[in-house]
C-alpha cells in the first residue's frame, strides 16, 4: 500500500519525506488556505520535496473551466495529479486531460457506481472518503470492498485512494479490503508506529542495557 500524507504543511512533509514513508501527497483549496500561501507557489514545493504523485484540486465547477485550471496545475510539475470532484463536469474535464496523459485524482467518491465512472473516464486516482460515509452512519470499509471487486473484475488501472482517513485502524481496515493508496493526516501516519507495548518492551531493553555499562559506539 502507497501512503499520501493529506497535508499543504511544507514543515510536516519535509519531516516525514524524510522517513521514506511517504510516497505522494494530497491537498485540496481547504488545506491550502490553511497554509496561507499562494497555491503555485506551495503547490510547486511540494513537488520538490516529494517524487511521488502531488494532487492539486481545481477550484471550478463547469468542465471547460476545470480543464483550463488542470492544465494550469499540472504544468507546476511533472508528478502534479490533478484533482477533480466525482460530478459530470468533474468527469469530463477527467476524460480530457487523462487523454492529454496527465495524472487526475476525481474526488469526493460515495458510491461504488461513482468509482465506476471514474475509471472509465480515464482517472488515475478515485477518492472514496471513508471517514465522512462512517460519520453518516454507514460502511466506508464496504465502499472501498466493493470498488476493489469491480476494478478487478474489469481489469482497470485506476488506483482506490482511500480518503477522510481518521484512523490506524482506517489504514490497516483500508489495507486489507485492498485499497491502493491511504492518504492521512500527519498526526495518523506518526501514529501508524505507536504502540504501548513497543514503548514498554524499548523502556525494558534500554534499562537493562543501562545496567551493563557499555556503549556500542
């Protein structure tokens, strides 16, 4: 499984890029106004700082102007995906500039018919959003099981990038309906590695250690 950190914070990316677990990263008009930095300008230090994948979301609504923004954002760099929302105008401007050969993330994805047009329409990326499907009281797990079984059935090539991750237990429940990328906040990738035991078991061996007076170095 690819992990995206869901993130315009150029300090947490840095950080974590560092780690090697980062493999793409996803913004949205949200993310970077929280930022409060042009959206070239941070869109653009992203890319350098991550090889992987970088979507970038579209601000308009109607297809012509998605397609003019989309090429915009995708001449920022080359690993730019731009990110379009799961709508008629949405997958349009996705059939457009997938057939352009740009990278398109479609977004905002709550049903499997949806993932459906998605790939048909040529998206590199769809986006089911687990998290907001749980908050209204159904299954985001089920979403992305079902979306699996149809990419596979027909052989499609669009990656399912599980969204609105709240959780570790989104990203290994993610992992094992067979979800191809899981993009999450900072603070949920950090807490991938945490576990009271491993504290306990470190906090042990390190005492012990303590206790044999020798160094390694």
């Amino acid at each position: 499984m690819k992990f995206f950190v869901d993130t315009a914070e150029i300090d947490e990316i840095r950080a974590l890029a560092a780690t090697g677990m980062v493999d793409g990263v996803t913004t949205n008009p949200s993310l970077i106004a929280r930022s409060g930095r042009d959206i070239a300008e941070v869109t653009k230090e992203i890319c350098d700082l991550v090889p992987g994948p970088v979507s970038a979301e579209v601000a308009a609504t109607e297809a012509e102007q998605m397609i003019a923004e989309g090429r915009k954002l995708a001449g920022i760099a080359d690993n730019i995906a731009v990110k379009v929302p799961l709508t008629w105008d949405g997958l349009r401007a996705c059939k457009t500039l997938s057939d352009e050969g740009r990278m398109v993330n479609v977004t905002l994805c709550f049903s499997a018919p949806q993932a459906l047009l998605a790939a048909k329409a040529g998206a590199s990326f769809v986006s089911p959003f687990i998290g907001r499907l749980d908050d209204a009281g159904l299954d985001g797990m089920e979403l992305i099981a079902d979306i699996r079984q149809i990419f596979d059935n027909y052989h499609f090539e669009t990656e399912i990038l599980a969204a609105s991750i709240r959780t570790v237990n989104h990203v290994k429940d993610a992992a094992k309906m067979g979800a191809d990328v899981a993009t999450m906040p900072p603070a949920t990738l950090r807490a991938l590695a945490s576990h009271p035991l491993t504290d306990k078991g470190l906090a042990a061996f390190l005492a012990d250690w303590a206790k044999t007076g020798q160094s390694i170095l």
